[in-house]
C-alpha cells in the first residue's frame, strides 16, 4: 500500500506540488512566526527580570497592596538564616524602598529611592553593569547616590551635585538629607531610569531607622525553572504574615499582556491555516474524485474500505512527511539563527518606551518543544484535510465508481 | 459451483420508474465452464454477472459460490470473497495508472500475500501466455487498447482464483484484439482450469463460448 | 446567445456540488475571518488614537518651543488664553484647550509615586473630547480640591474615589509646594502616559498653587477637521511649535503603519491561496468537460464563447463565496462591533497597554471592496490556465480524448 501511495504521488504531480509547497510554507511560516512571537515576550520578560525584579521576592502581606510602612519586613535576619538552609538559591538580597522627593540646585523630581547592598546586587540585577557614568555604590559609599539617566537629566544635575532627599522614614518620621550624585545608569526602560534612585543600605538604614527591615527579600534562583519547587519551600519556612511570590505573579500584568499578545497572533496565524486547509483539502477532492473509477477498481477486485483509507493517509502523510521535513531544519534554522543574531529595529525601544521595550532587538526563540508541537498541528490538519475526500471516494459502490466517467 | 436460486432484483424500488433488473433466475454454472450472459442492452446481463461477483446486492433469492451464500455476506466479506476467490476483467480495462505492468499483474497476489518470488514468477508465466511479457516494465497508458485488456486478463488470472468475471471486454476492442483476447482466455480456462463468465452482447463472444445463456428483460430466455 | 451562455455556466458551475461547495465554503471562511480579523485591529487602533486625540493632543496642539525636550514651568507659551480665545474664532477650529502641566511627586500616606498634574477646566474639556467618557468611577467634579486621577496612577498609589493625596513639586520660584487633593473620580483614557501619572485639577486652582499667571499654559490642544489649518498656524506663530497628532504620537504613525503592512500582507497571502484554491477547482473541472468543450466547437461554437462561458463560471463560484462570506463577514464584524470580543480576564495587560478591556470592531465599506476587487481578479485569473489548454486543442483531438 506505501508503495502504491509513493506511485501515486509521483503520477499525479499537480496535486502533489501544490500539497507540498502549501505545506511547506504553513510549516515554515509557523515555526517562524510563533518563534519570533515567543522570542520577543520571552526577551521582554528576561530585560525586565534581568533589571530589577527578582525571579522570587518575598513580602509582608498586603505590602503590595497597601503598602506604607506598617508592612515592612521586619526581622530581616531571621528570614535569610532560613533561606540559607534552601537548595537552588543562588543570592537574596533585602532592599529597602521608599518614595521621595529628589531636588537638585534648580529641579525636583519625586523618584524610587532604594537602599541596596552594594555587593549583592551586582550579581542579583542589572544595575551596575547599567553604569553609564561615574561609579557604583560600595559598602562605604556613604550618601553617595546612584541614579537613573533620565532623572538625572530631569534634576539638570551632574556628578558630584549635591542631591537633596525629603522623605518618610520607617517609623513615619520626617526625613531628609544631602545626598551627593555619584554614579548614573541606564536600564533602557524608560519608567525606571526616569524614577528610581540607590543608595547604600548601611548609610541609608541610618537615615531610615530602617535596620534588619525591607521593604521586601529579592532572590535569585540557579535556574529559573525551578522557581516553583524553590517558592514552595520557601512559603513553608517563613510565618504567616509573610508571603513569598514568583515573577509569575510579580509580572502578570506583563504576562496577561503577552497572552492576550499571543492569542491574537494565533487568530491571525489561524487565518492562513484554514485557508491552506481548504486548498490542500480541495486538491486532495479533486484528486481523488478523478481517480474514482481507479478506487471503485480497487474495491471490486477485493480492497476494503479500510485499505483504501490507508492508501489515502499514506499518500498525505508522505506527501506532509517530506513537506515537514523540508519546512522544519530551515525553520528551525531561521529561528535559532535569529535566536543568536537577533533583528535590531533601530529606534523601536524609543518609540514604545512608554511601553516597556527597552531593545532593539527582536531575538528569535528557539525551542524544539514549540518546533515539535507546531509542525504537529500542520501534520494535523492536513491528515483532517483528507477525511473529506476518503469519506467521499467510500461513498461510492465499487461497481458504481468502477464504471465512473 | 455457482448457484442461483431465484434471484430477483429491482432498481429504484418503491419508485414510479421501478425497474425488475431480475427476475426469478436459477441458474448453476458448473467448474471449468466457458460462458455467456449475452442479450441486448438494459436485459439485465451486468447485473448478474455484478451479483455473482458480490459486487451488487440482491432484493431476492441466494447466489452460492461453493458452499457460501454469497448473497448473505457483509461488505467486509465480500471483499475479502472477491480478493481471495474471483477475478475481473472490464470493458474499460480499469489498470491501475501508476504501476507498470508487472505490478499491475501482481497487484492481487500481493494483495493476498503472496511472496515477491512467487508473484514474480507467476506474472512472468501468466504475461509470456498472454505475449505482454515484453511490456512489464511500461506503464498503462502506454498500452494499445488490446495490450491493456489482456494486462487485465492477466490481473484476474495471475491469482488463479475460481472464477473470472468479464463484462464486455472486448467492448472497446478492433475484431483482430477481440478474437485474439477470446482465444487466449478460452486457452487460459482449459490450461489453469478456471471457470470464466462473460456478460457481452459481441457476435464474436458469443462464437467462441461454450455456453450462451440469453437474457431478455431481466429473466433467463434461453440456456 | 449571452442567455444561453450564462446559462451553461450556471448550471455548469453548480454541476459538480461538492466540489463547487467546498470552493465556496473556502472563501467563505477565509473571507470572514480576513475581515474580523482586520475590523478588531482598525477598531483597536481606532479606539486608541480615538481617545489620545481627545484625552490630550487634539489634532493639532501648540506648545513653547523647548516644552515637548524640556518639560518645566519655563517653557509655557506666555499669551495661552489670547491665542486660544482668537482661535475659537478660527471657524475651521472646532475645540481648543489650554492646560497647564507640571512633573511632581504624588503621595498618600503609604505610597508615593512620580505624577504629572495637569490643570484644565472640565467644561472646555468636555467641549474637546468627551471628557466625561474618560470617567471610570466617581463623578467629574473639582470641587472641594478635588482631583481626577489616571487608572494605573490610582493602582500603583492604591487610592480610591475619596481619598487624600498630596502632590509636591517645585512653584515657579524653585521652592518646593505641597497641595492635598481628593481623589473625586478614576479616568482610563487609553493614553499609557496620561492613565500611569496624570493628575487633573482645576486649572485656576493649579495656577494659584504654583503662582503662575492665569494667561500662561504648557500647551493649546485643537480639534480640527482642516488639513490646511497646521500651516497656517505655523505662520502666525512662528516662536511656537505647532505639532500634529501623528507628530506628537509617533508611536501611533508607526503602529498605523505596521498595521497597515500587517493586514496587506495577510489580504495578499490569503487571496493568493483562495486563488490557488479555485484555479485547482477551475483546472480540474475544465479537464473533466474537455470533450465537451471539444463538441461544443465541434459544432461550431466560438472559442470567444466557450471563453465566456468558463470566465462566468468562475465568477459565479468566486461570487458565490464572496457573497456568502460577505454576510459571515459582516454579521461577525457587526457583532464584533456591537457587542465586542470580551478580555476583561485580561483586563490589567489590557488596560496597562492602553486597551479596552472589551474590543470593538470597526465596520469599512473598504473591508467589502478591497475583499471584492481580490476575489474578482482571483476568478479571472484561474481560467487562464484552463483556457490555454482548451485553446491550444484541436476540436478532433478533444472529441477523441479518453477521459
């Protein structure tokens, strides 16, 4: 039966191009659309893990609801001593965050200002390797401040300005200070360069009264794909009143956006599959219904429904086989070398910088999983794209179809 | 070793344009013949020949090949009866257009599970008999008319099944093809010893069969 | 004659059902979801420059020269109120406001966050864009300090319709100034700057908060159906830069354009294979009628007329499902339109990004002649092959060809 099906591809050529040139291309154009589409969510969400967020953070309930002072961690110590004990956790580091209002010699601008460890964060984000000017912070920077870019421009200061900070401290008394601009740095998102300040922790706890609290405990993970096992073990170490979240939920706005980004891709993708699925499926009835009176001979020299079936799936299935197997090393080609070498859309982070694009870049993502599932689903439709036409061929009677002009 | 007993069957049953197609026929044909269903057009000759072959259903009556009633089997069955027990020649050749000649020949024993050596050296005999042995490798349609119906003779033969059922074969063939097609299936009974039932209305057929069974309106007129 | 001929085409068309069915069912689909899919993506551009034109820009808006780099108290345009009150004479200028915005910190007792607060006067708004539309909870109201507050902006302070805000930002002088508001209404205006970090207060209010003349603002936004109108204010005030909507929202010039690059691109592709789809139909059914056709000229009939008769077959298929996925098209965009897809479980990514939480399609007549002319040229062409076999057969061969 594989035989006569190979027979049959090779004879009737028409059908078997335009069968194997529509595959082709659904194959392709779906391994690389939905390769640049996971590419560029999976980017965003890295940039945005990669500047500040923590892949877990751990907060006193209601912090990120309510927020104020009355939700700040407060035995800071107790909780790392638990977190030493977990396996997978590379570094944590406890940040203290407040808002306040930044005033240079002729400018004021309200921004984050966050109190960090120097020597941790480096390895937790973005932030020193973000330097764009001057230094990073270090244990004994005293006041000195490391701000975004963009507020610094806002503030029309330079580095060595004395910066000015009025504030609330944790125990809600008034605080303010001479803050002196030593280092400057640029994330690319554009919110975050343009509002958010840090200073040392061991200086600014003295300012805050904020010793052995946080506002919350970042952590980075060895791989991100253990994230959740780590987080459960994390919640069944710490009390109550302390909770302990994943990026998952840290970003879902980020991560509803992208879903609601996919979904649409998918319903435009769609759109070309059901046509495709048409086509292909034409091709196939028409095929078929001009070797009628070769099926109804099938049928009366003894070939059962079944066998016909068969021979029918085969020839798509092989026809699809080959299609496939073209289609998918240049797909995945296409996706990996562009996963490697990103697209670079010059100016595109400045113009949907409101946004949370902060690259140029669009970098491919290149993962067999998705490959695997994607060329299942065009194998798929074109196996359900020939039930018509066997339905139809089985129809006939075999003396009937045998005598068929 | 085919019997039938008072076979009837109607086209469009119920309608106002019901057709009787049979009527009341009994009829036996005995292993080895060499026969005919002659008469003219719509006398109901294809029809029987298709109800011998399981290949159509009838309203009455039981058709035996051997000891089974054809008549009552499902379609799974019947196309294994036919796969496995009788052989078809068309008036339109009906080959297989995208296997060659020898595959074409092959085609059924393959079917039926036959080994490659088996098939291979059956269709060598059965195709140097029919004097197509020079064309194994071309395709159909690269046939003359008279190439192609022996290519379908050999088909039906090359797994000797019981009985070979032809309808007009000779409908679309020169006399000189048709009288050399009749005399090497007449040689192929009495060789292989298989029985073979013609349904034509061919002057020419009805010269070279042993016997002539004539049909007229459905019912059996003359044996 | 031509009677005859369209005759034969009909019932020729319709001679093979299933096959001319699945055709029709094949642009029929395709075609509906081709315009579902670009009626929600023009509705969703629509719908955001839509409310960005009223929330804030207008078609064209007038700023200080420096404003739009450097966007501090400085940089206003000094005689606001005498340009706006000369343009409300302007009878090719339909609305003009004049607001005046400045950066600040907003704060409640827990959180504290940048903000941007923007004085207006709400019946001027109103006049330029609906502003009441913008409203998502409370009422529109500046009495009492009141103040109205951008969605997301309310989220990251976590305030709601009747709570105390402070918002502190230097006064013209350079000294630090704190006002206390109360949050009177919620505003989404689709608009990511405005809905994270603006503040709207009365504009008298904001002019005596930060000790500037009642004369001045930061920008004059106009509403105007005048394409000329630009230019003309670019001569009267050469000092000022007179921008246009695309020239203030790039990003929406740019979206615009990669819509526009997106759907032709899905248009052409999807046609292309609705054309391979009928040409295979078309080819197909030519050959089986082969020695039809070759009697028909036989008996003496002209090839212009067998022609004919292929070319109208082809339309009345390609017809067929136009007409049929016109009405899928339509009562899906209709419905679209009317009652929208529904995302609100996607209402936070939704809202972030400036969209509604429920989309809604628009309606262009365009939708149905772009799909029309497509699906036209489509059937024309797929007799050409078909036609070109029949032409190059003589009438003997074609009676004697087996089918």
């Amino acid at each position: 039966m594989f035989n006569l099906a190979l027979k049959n591809i090779l004879f009737y050529k028409g059908r078997s191009i335009t069968t194997l040139i529509l595959t082709f291309i659904s194959a392709l154009m779906f391994i690389v659309y939905v390769s640049m589409m996971d590419g560029s969510h999976e980017s965003m969400l890295k940039n945005a893990l990669k500047v500040y967020t923590g892949s877990i953070e751990i907060y006193k309930k209601d912090y990120r609801d309510i927020g104020g002072n009355e939700y700040l961690i407060t035995d800071v110590q107790k909780i790392e001593k638990e977190l030493d004990k977990i396996e997978g956790i590379d570094t944590y580091t406890a940040r203290y965050e407040t808002y306040g209002l930044l005033s240079s010699s002729t400018q004021s601008s309200a921004s984050l200002v966050a109190g960090v460890e120097p020597l941790k964060e480096p390895s937790m984000s973005q932030l020193k390797v973000a330097l764009v000017e001057g230094e990073f912070l270090s244990p004994t920077s005293g006041n000195c401040l490391y701000a975004g870019v963009d507020l610094v421009k806002k503030l029309e200061a330079k580095l060595g300005d004395e910066i000015s900070f009025v504030g609330a401290a944790s125990d809600n008394s008034f605080a303010a200070d001479l803050f002196k601009l030593c280092g400057t740095f640029r994330t690319g998102s554009f919110s975050f360069d343009a509002s958010s300040a840090f200073i040392a922790r061991a200086y600014f706890d003295e300012l805050m009264m904020s010793h052995n609290k946080a506002s919350y405990i970042n952590i980075k993970v060895h791989d991100l794909n253990d994230v959740d096992t780590i987080n459960t073990q994390i919640s069944a170490k710490i009390d109550d009143s302390i909770e302990s979240l994943t990026w998952k939920t840290l970003m879902k706005t980020m991560v509803d956006a992208m879903e609601v980004d996919s979904i649409f891709g998918y319903i435009t993708i769609s759109i070309f599959y059901v046509v495709i699925f048409f086509v292909i499926m034409i091709f196939g009835f028409i095929n078929v219904s001009s070797r009628i009176r070769e099926f109804g001979t099938l049928r009366c020299i003894g070939l059962s429904r079944q066998k016909i079936r068969t021979l029918l799936f085969y020839e798509i299935f092989i026809l699809s086989s080959i299609a496939i197997m073209i289609a998918t090393p240049i797909g995945a080609y296409i996706a990996y070398y562009y996963s490697v070498h990103p697209i670079v859309i010059d100016g595109m982070s400045e113009m949907y910088k409101d946004y949370g694009i902060i690259s140029d870049e669009i970098p491919f993502s290149f993962n067999l999983f998705t490959i695997t599932w994607n060329i299942s689903v065009v194998y798929l439709l074109n196996i359900l794209s020939i039930l018509y036409p066997m339905a139809f061929i089985n129809s006939f009677k075999p003396v009937e179809a045998a005598h068929h002009v | 070793m085919i019997k039938i007993q008072n076979v009837n069957k109607y086209f469009y049953k119920g309608e106002s344009r019901e057709v009787h197609a049979l009527r009341d026929i009994n009829l036996e044909i005995k292993k080895g013949e060499f026969s005919l269903f002659n008469g003219p057009s719509g006398c109901g000759k294809t029809t029987l020949l298709n109800a011998i072959g399981a290949l159509d259903s009838v309203d009455s009556g039981e058709i035996y090949l051997g000891e089974t009633e054809i008549t009552g089997l499902n379609e799974d069955a019947r196309t294994s009866l036919r796969l496995n027990e009788m052989g078809f020649v068309f008036q339109a050749y009906n080959l297989v257009p995208v296997l060659n000649v020898e595959e074409n020949i092959g085609f059924i024993m393959k079917l039926r599970g036959f080994s490659d050596s088996e098939i291979k050296a059956r269709v060598q005999e059965v195709a140097s008999f029919l004097e197509i042995d020079t064309k194994l490798k071309s395709l159909p349609n690269t046939l003359s008319g008279g190439q192609q119906q022996r290519v379908a003779v050999a088909r039906a033969v090359a797994a000797k099944p019981k009985i070979i059922l032809a309808d007009e074969p000779t409908a679309n063939l020169d006399s000189k093809n048709s009288l050399k097609l009749m005399d090497m299936m007449r040689s192929l009974n009495e060789k292989e010893d298989i029985s073979i039932v013609f349904a034509s209305h061919d002057e020419l057929v009805i010269d070279n069969v042993r016997r002539v069974i004539k049909l007229k309106d459905g019912a059996l007129v003359e044996d | 004659m031509f009677k005859l001929i369209l005759k034969l085409a009909w019932n020729n068309a319709f001679l093979r059902l299933s096959r001319t069915l699945l055709v029709i069912i094949m642009i029929a689909v395709s075609m509906s979801m081709l315009l579902a899919i670009q009626g929600l993506f023009d509705g969703m551009a629509y719908n955001m420059s839509d409310k960005m034109l009223r929330s804030d820009s207008g078609e064209i808006s007038i700023y200080h020269k420096d404003y739009r780099l450097n966007k501090i108290i400085a940089n206003h345009v000094t005689d606001a109120k005498t340009i706006k009150a000369k343009l409300e004479q302007d009878s090719e200028v339909q609305a003009v406001v004049t607001r005046f915005s400045v950066d600040g910190l907003s704060a409640t007792a827990r959180k504290s966050s940048f903000a941007n607060i923007i004085g207006i006067n709400l019946e001027d708004e109103e006049k330029f864009g609906q502003f009441s539309d913008f409203l998502k909870k409370g009422t529109l109201d500046f009495k009492k300090r009141g103040a109205l507050i951008g969605g997301e902006l309310a989220k990251t302070l976590k305030v709601k319709v009747g709570s105390k805000l402070v918002f502190s930002t230097q006064d013209k002088n350079g000294d630090i100034n704190s006002i206390a508001l109360r949050i009177r209404g919620i505003l989404r205006t689709a608009n990511v700057k405005l809905d994270t970090s603006a503040i709207f207060i009365d504009a008298v209010r904001l002019d005596k908060f930060l000790g500037i003349d009642k004369n001045i603002a930061t920008q004059i936004a106009i509403r105007t159906q005048s394409s000329t109108l630009q230019d003309k204010l670019k001569k009267d005030y050469p000092n000022l830069s007179v921008k246009n909507f695309l020239e203030i929202n790039p990003m929406m010039q740019m979206m615009e354009d990669s819509m526009v690059i997106f759907n032709s691109m899905i248009f052409v592709i999807v046609m292309f294979v609705v054309f391979i789809g009928i040409l295979g139909v078309m080819y197909v059914s030519i050959l089986d009628r082969i020695r039809e056709f070759g009697i028909m000229r036989g008996i003496g009939m002209k090839y212009s007329h067998i022609r004919l008769q292929i070319i109208l077959e082809a339309l009345f298929v390609g017809l067929m499902g136009y007409l049929v996925g016109a009405l899928f098209g339509f009562s899906g965009l209709y419905y679209l339109e009317n009652v929208g897809l529904d995302l609100s479980a996607y209402a936070d990514a939704m809202e972030s990004f400036g969209y509604e939480t429920i989309l809604y399609a628009e309606i262009k007549l365009s939708y149905f002649t772009n799909t029309f002319y497509a699906i036209f040229t489509a059937s024309l062409l797929s007799v050409f092959l078909p036609l070109r076999k029949i032409k190059k057969m003589h009438p003997i061969d074609v009676i004697k060809a087996d089918t």
